[in-house]
C-alpha cells in the first residue's frame, strides 16, 4: 500500500527532495509550507498525489489541526519529516533571547508538536515513522553556531527517547544529519544573523563560510533523500543517519574526541561515590 507522508518545508531543499522521491514511489504527499502557492508545480504534476498544506510550523497551536485535516482528507499519515528550519549564525554572546526563542520554535517546538499530534494514529496502526531532519550540528557545535546547533541537539535528545518509547509499537524514528548540501539553507535571504560586534574572528570567519557557500555544496538533495528512503525500509533502520564525506568525518571525530576526554578523566571520575 502507498503511503501517505507529511512534510514541512516540502518547497525546497531536503524537504523538495523527499518529496519528489516519495512521488516516485507513488506514494502520497502533503506539504507543510507557510506559502502553499511554492507547491503548485508538484500539485500540477501529481494532482493526485501532492496536495500542499499552509502551515507555519512555529505555529504550535496550529500543529493538531493539521494533522486531524490530513488524516480527514488521506485516512492516515505514514511518515513524517520534520524538515522545516533555517541556519543562524551568530556569537553565543550576540545571540538575542528573541533570537534564540524563534530558532527553538521552528526547530524543536514546532517538530515537538507535529510529532505528538501524529502519534496516537501510529500507535494505532502499530506503524509509522518519524523522521528528524537535524544535522551534523546536532553532534558537534563550533563558533558562530552555538545557537543553531542548541536547538539541534535539543532535538537530537528528544528524538532519541522518543525512539526508546515508541519501538514496540512499531513505530521508527530516524535522525539525519546532513553535512553541507546544496540546499537554500545558506541562502543570504534565509540565513539569520545576529548582529556582528566584531569581538569574536572565529565567527566572522563563520560568517563569511556561510554567505559564500550557497550553490557550491558538495551534497545532492536527490542522494540524500534515496538514502533516507531506504535507511526507513531497511529492517533495521539506525537512529541516526549522518550524511556526506564531510558529516560522517566530523561526526567520527567528535566521538573520537569526546572518548579521548572521557578516557583521561576516566580513573578519577569513576572514584566519587562515597567512600562507605
């Protein structure tokens, strides 16, 4: 049976590409996007198969009411891929509470909510998947993207205790962490910024990686979305996906490091229960 996927961010990027693999497959697809009208050549293509949703996916209240509209219309939801978001950069120091509230939203608050309303269907069903695009800033973290990689790990750990909750009802949960893919994610008019106090010159030099690095990534969408695809029919699917030379290296890396700070504080950390 074809399945019926929900999408946010379904207009470009990863989202644009899972979509347009799903469709492949013949399977169903609903765009979650703030501007339905970015979906209308999918819709005109595959009128019986793409429909797009409006939704801001920082819109919490709004999450329930979508899914109980495509559950109407579709009879289920089989996966969903939380994929919506946008880059920041931007110093710890310079980064606003405003600035980092709206970046939680749309990375973990507005994921958080859709996951909760399409759940109970899939428990049900003893059958779904949900699919967390993070990235491999969801592992590691370095300057300028502090708040960025926040939410992502905030997600990272929601996800990973969803997944221990909701295996034995069937149910899969998958993390993907991209590298650097060309996608609109470094897009000048999409990338947030905080304001650049000049203090900080690992930042700047952050910065200027992001604004010239749009179009020249070295991932394709369409590859990571067949990977996706067949990472969620494999019998076994991983909990975390990283994708690319460049995030496998780094995510290799980071936990090489993170066991090399483990080990040389191994023999002291291990000796602090109480003496009795």
């Amino acid at each position: 049976m074809n399945k019926v996927w929900l999408i946010t961010g379904a207009s470009s990027g990863f989202g644009r590409a899972i979509a347009e693999a799903a469709l492949a497959d013949g399977d169903v697809v609903v765009g979650a996007v703030r501007r339905p009208e970015a979906l209308d050549d999918l819709v005109a293509a595959h009128p019986d198969q793409v429909e797009a949703l409006r939704l801001d996916v920082a819109d919490t209240a709004a999450a329930e009411a979508a899914v109980r509209d495509v559950v109407a219309r579709h009879g289920r939801i089989d996966v969903l891929v939380n994929n919506a978001g946008r880059t920041h950069v931007g110093a710890f120091e310079e980064t606003t509470e405003d600035e980092l509230r709206a970046l939680f939203d749309v990375h973990v608050f507005g994921p958080a909510a859709l996951t909760r309303a399409v759940l109970p269907g899939m428990r049900e069903r003893r059958s779904g998947a949900i699919v967390q695009m993070s990235s491999m800033g969801g592992q590691m973290s370095f300057a300028g993207f502090s708040a960025y990689s926040g939410t992502k790990f905030a997600l990272e750990g929601l996800s990973e205790g969803l997944a221990d909750e909701v295996r034995e009802f069937g149910i899969k949960v998958l993390i993907v962490e991209p590298g650097a893919f060309r996608t609109s994610l470094f897009d000048a008019s999409r990338a947030g910024v905080s304001a650049d106090s000049g203090v900080y010159a690992k930042v700047s030099e952050t910065r200027g990686f992001v604004s010239g690095g749009d179009g020249t990534q070295a991932g394709d969408p369409a590859k990571a979305a067949a990977l996706i695809r067949a990472a969620l029919d494999a019998e076994e699917t991983p909990l975390r996906l990283p994708l690319g030379d460049d995030a496998v290296t780094a995510v290799l890396d980071h936990l090489d490091g993170v066991r090399a700070d483990v080990a040389a504080w191994e023999k002291s950390t291990r000796a602090t229960a109480f003496d009795d």
